[in-house]
C-alpha cells in the first residue's frame, strides 16, 4: 500500500508569545545530544530585542533577539560527555530548561524507504531489540509532511529518548546499526540520531532553497512561493505546461475544452479503479483517466463561491471547473480542497472535469464518496458529490509534469518541512540512502553537491556526507547490458569523489533481487560506522591499458583483492563506446589491482564492475568488504 502523503502550511517564523520565556527550536529538546569538539549553536526565540542568557553545564553565553525574536547563541567546543547536563535559557520574562543533554556525535539519517526502513523489519529482530537499551543512544524522529517553504517547526513536535526497544523498534535500521557499531568502538562517545525520511521521495525533494534555485531556477521559487499564499493561483500557472504535455502526447487534442469528444462510461463505484471489473482498468491501473461530474447552483450559492472536495485521488490530478484549472496535486492520500472563485460558477448547471494519473499499484479514488462534496461559501449546506461520476480511459500512456510543490518529488518540500526545522545544530554528518527514485534520471551527482551544500549550509561545514550505494535489486542477467541502476550508482561514486567530506558505503551485495527492500540493515549499519569514523573503503581509483594489458587500480582495500567463492571476479566488463561491443572479462587480482587481458583486438575505452540493476558480485577485500558497482574510463 501507497503510505499517505501530506501537505503542511505552518508559518515560516514561530514568533514568540507574550511574557513567554525563551523557546528553543524545534530540533532541540530534553535528552538530545548536542555536538563535540566544535562550538555549539543553540537557536531559539524569545522577546524581540531582548537579551537571552544560556547556560549549559556551568557555561555561560549570552544572545540578543532579532525583532522577530530569533536568537542563536554559541557556547565554546567541548569533549564527549556522557553525563547528562541542563540547557538554561533566561530572558526578561523568564527562564526556562531542558535537562539530560548529553555531548557526543549527532547524525542525521535520511533519503526514501530504505533508510526508512525499522529495525522491526531488519533481521534477527527479536534479539536486536532485546539488546537495545543504551543511555548513551538519544533517538529523535520526524513526522512526514511537507511545505512549500521552510518552515520553523514540524508537522508534529519532535522529542528525543533513549535507546529502549519500544523507541528503536520503529526507528532506521541502518541507522541504529550504525550507532550500534560506533558505540561498540568508542563507548566514550554518546550518540544522537536524527531519522527524517520518506518512502519514494526524490532526491529534489531534500535540496534547501539554493539548491533548488541552482537546480531548477529562480523561477521554481517563485512558484512554490505562489503556492505558499494561493495553491489555486499556483495551479492556474502550472496548467499551461500540463496543456504542452497532453497536447504533444495526445496529438494536439484538448478534452478540458471539449470534454464531449470523450467516450465516457458510468463509474461503477467510489472506489480504486482497480476495482472496476471488466473496464480494462482492473487489469492494467497505470493509466491516464479522466473523470466528469455536472451539479447544480442557485444564483446565490454561485455568486458565494465556495470549495470543491474530490477526496483523495491516486496519484495526480488536475482539476477543472467550468474549464477553468483550480488545483493540481500529487499525493495518494492527499484529500483535495480546491477553491473556486465565483468568477468561475454560474447559476444552473456547472461541470468539473479531472485529469487522474496513476503511476503505479492503486489507482482512482483513495477515498469513499463521503469526501466528494462542494460546499458553497459563507456557511451554506454542502452538495454531495458522491454519485454520478462518469470516466473514460485515454490512450495517453506518458506521466504528467510534476509541479514544484509536488508531495514526494517536489522541490525541497520535504527539506522544508522535514530539515529545516532542525535549525543551526552542529552535525557529526548525514548518512544518505536515497536513489531508487531518481533512477533513469540525469544528474545525480550534481543533486548530490547540491544537498551536500545545503547541509552543510545549515548544519556546519564539519558535517561528513555518508551515500548508500543501491543494493542489488531487479531481474539477474547473463550477459553485459544498459542498466540505470548502474549508472545511478556510478552517479553516487562520482558524488562523492567530488566531495572532500564524503565516503560511498555498497549496499551493492546485501540486496535481495526480488525485494527493493532488503532487510540486511545489520551489515550496512556497520559499513556506515566504519565511513562515520573515516575508515577507507574500496573504490576504483584509475584503469590504464598497457599494451595487452588493462590495469584497474583501487584504492581502501586492505589484505589485498579477493574473488570469493571462485578464481576470478565476476561482473566485470570491458567495453568500447557503445553498449553493444561490452563484453565480459576474466581478470586476474594481484593486491589492490585488477588485470585484464586484452586480446579480442575490439576497442576498449571504459572497465566495469556489477554494471547491472541486480549483479551477482564476489569481489571484496580481506576485510570482506565489497567493490562497489562502477564504470570508469580507460587511460593510456
């Protein structure tokens, strides 16, 4: 099932309120754990243009807020402290504190399901959690939601606690197994974690503001900003580019002007249209649809305007009435509340028209008929919707353009809802599992730097990025082929090679070819520790041809390459400039070096490794650590 998605509007600044004493930000709390060894940034607010004295632990600073109240004050760098200590914060209108704040590595845990995924579902679960309890493990969660700008505060106040099975149970895998592990190798040193992920989100959906305008443009901006202040105006400006995309995919046709040149159907039920027996949807839901309904207003109820619900439809739809485009939103849980202006109704008979996208599993209506309804403005009764639809399945078998406020792939709606309410906090570093979405699109290295930057914008430039390469997942192969999953994962390396602070941990051999999720969190927890800690990893650094000999030099491999399980390295290719003159190669491991004989007298122009959506690999060094998937030029 579909997790449900929402759409938060919270103010950006949360002003404080009169004779109220100091606040803290929303990312702060009792418990939490604070970062060492660089200075700490507590940010909060209070009465405007007042003084705000801290303490923390016998330290002692002092702010002022700004006229809206903001305030961050800085206390020196200080060690690991396992000792639980009280955060003081004193204004002219009182005081207030926040006991138990430990000092240790903080780490922020985030990307789509597979960093999501609980240690409920990792294995050995029952005595994972029976061992769990650790004091010095402080876990904090995040509610899912999303905004159009960055907001000050989360959908759901978030809180931290210690390390218990009821409070990891539901936490990342890979992220407790990762603390695990660090705890195991420097017990000293607490550890604050920081899970905010969601399922199917793209990478875009996590870029701070100037990461989006460096991506996608000031214009961008400026829409989800329209959207902030008037969803319907936002709408009515994305509309023309749906209009191109229907146009070209529907050979110049346009239905939301001339609907009666559809074939419409009676809707046989409020339903999933995976449900409608017989209607050809039942069998094949991934479908553009479109759906009509005609009700009635006096004069009266059409000069008060008012607000048309549809429920909640699954995936994408943009919605008309009398021809004119109220609202387009993405999210399969997400209940739809378009306004219409009286400008756009008239007395008698009015019509909406809906163009429904599904891109995957359940399509059509999420919600039961109760949720369709229009309801006239100033207090009138509401007129149900409920009954009456009609649809008609279109040839048109292409997605639709995402709009920049989009739920899961919108632009930095998850970072604003999710991220920027963490404030200023020092960060040992992110840890990054995130990609499957972004698979089979463009640039994913430079959607890295630009999260990256955003990060460290917000969280300090100490922060290390740790990146998840993609597990093995998909149909196995027998023979050299195009894969966008490796290419996504040679995205990742090429991410990280141009970042002084980050590491690429494989997931490369830890997947399950059938299961996108899989649940092998324990292992790709301790490879995240040994990143954490700035341990090397193997990478592929070079490949030169010699004569009849093509040399591929790597670097982190300790004990020399190994090939389990056999004599040679499986997986690897050596290709020239096209797909089809990839062939598969036997090399031979001597330390940290792979040879490759060359005497097929075809070009070689670029080596790979596990080049493959689900590659069955064996190569790893003596500590049993993988290669990762990756292609790389040849030099001469």
């Amino acid at each position: 099932m579909k997790a449900l998605l929402a759409v938060a509007a919270l103010p950006v600044v949360l002003a404080a309120p009169a004779s109220a004493a100091p606040a803290l930000d929303a990312g702060y709390g009792a418990h939490m754990v604070l970062q060492r060894d660089v200075p700490i940034v507590i940010a909060g607010t209070a009465q405007p243009g007042v003084a705000v004295a801290a303490e923390l632990g016998g330290a002692r600073a002092t702010a002022m807020a700004d006229r809206a109240g903001r305030f961050v004050v800085t206390f020196p760098a200080r060690p690991a402290n396992a000792a639980g200590q009280t955060l003081t914060l004193t204004d002219s209108s009182g005081s207030a504190s926040w006991g138990d704040v430990l000092i240790g590595d903080v780490w922020l845990c985030s990307g789509q399901s597979n960093m999501e995924l609980s240690v409920a579902r990792a294995l050995n679960t029952w005595n994972e959690l029976r061992l769990s309890t650790d004091d010095g493990v402080r876990l904090a969660m995040v509610e899912k939601t999303t905004a159009a700008i960055p907001q000050a505060g989360f959908g759901k106040p978030m809180s931290w606690a210690a390390a218990a099975p009821a409070t990891v149970e539901p936490f990342s895998a890979a992220c407790w197994f990762m603390a695990r592990q660090l705890r195991k190798d420097r017990p000293a040193v607490p550890i604050g974690l920081i899970h905010s992920n969601w399922g199917g989100s793209a990478a875009r959906a996590w870029l701070d503001p100037t990461g989006v305008k460096a991506l996608f443009g000031q214009a961008a901006l400026d829409q989800l900003q329209l959207y902030q202040r008037d969803p319907m105006a936002a709408a009515r400006s994305f509309a023309p580019q749906w209009y191109d995309w229907w146009r070209a995919s529907d050979k110049g046709r346009e239905p939301w002007k001339q609907p009666g040149t559809l074939d419409w159907k009676p809707v046989p039920a409020i339903t999933f249209w995976n449900n409608w027996r017989g209607t050809g949807l039942d069998t094949d839901p991934t479908a553009n649809v479109w759906l009509r309904r005609d009700f009635d207003l006096t004069a009266e109820q059409a000069r008060a305007g008012g607000t048309l619900s549809v429920g909640a439809l699954d995936d994408l739809d943009l919605t008309w009435v009398n021809g004119e485009p109220v609202g387009y939103t993405f999210g399969w849980g997400v209940e739809r509340h378009y306004r219409v202006p009286a400008a756009f109704l008239k007395p008698g008979r009015n019509s909406v028209l809906i163009a429904v996208n599904n891109m995957w599993d359940t399509g059509g209506f999420f919600s039961g008929p109760d949720s369709l309804w229009f309801e006239p403005a100033g207090g009138g009764a509401k007129l149900p919707l409920g009954a009456g639809w009609e649809y008609s399945v279109s040839a048109v078998e292409s997605v639709p353009p995402r709009a920049p406020w989009d739920a899961n792939a919108g632009l930095g709606v998850m970072a604003n809802a999710m991220i920027a309410p963490l404030g200023p906090m020092r960060l040992a570093g992110v840890a990054w599992y995130q990609g499957e979405s972004d698979v089979g699109q463009p640039d994913y290295d430079a959607k890295l730097a630009a999260l990256f930057a955003g990060w460290r914008r917000q969280f300090g430039a100490q922060a290390r990025m740790l990146v998840v390469q993609l597990a093995d997942y998909g149909a196995r192969t027998d023979k050299p082929g195009a894969s966008g999953w490796g290419q996504l994962r040679q995205d990742q390396i090429d991410g990280v090679k141009a970042d002084g602070k980050a590491a690429l941990v494989t997931a490369i051999d830890i997947g399950e070819p059938t299961d996108i999720h899989p649940a092998n969190k324990n292992d790709l927890g301790k490879r995240l520790a040994m990143a954490a800690q700035g341990r090397a990893m193997p990478m592929p650094a070079s490949a030169r041809l010699a004569g009849d000999t093509l040399t591929v030099t790597f670097t982190g491999v300790e004990g020399g390459l190994r090939a389990q399980g056999g004599p040679y390295a499986l997986g690897v290719e050596i290709c020239g400039d096209t797909q089809d003159t990839c062939r598969w190669a036997l090399p031979t491991l001597e330390g940290a070096r792979m040879m490759v004989a060359v005497r097929d007298g075809l070009p070689v122009t670029r080596v790979r490794h596990a080049w493959a959506d689900a590659p069955v690999v064996n190569l790893y060094d003596a500590r049993g650590l993988p290669v990762p998937g990756f292609e790389l030029a040849v030099g001469r």
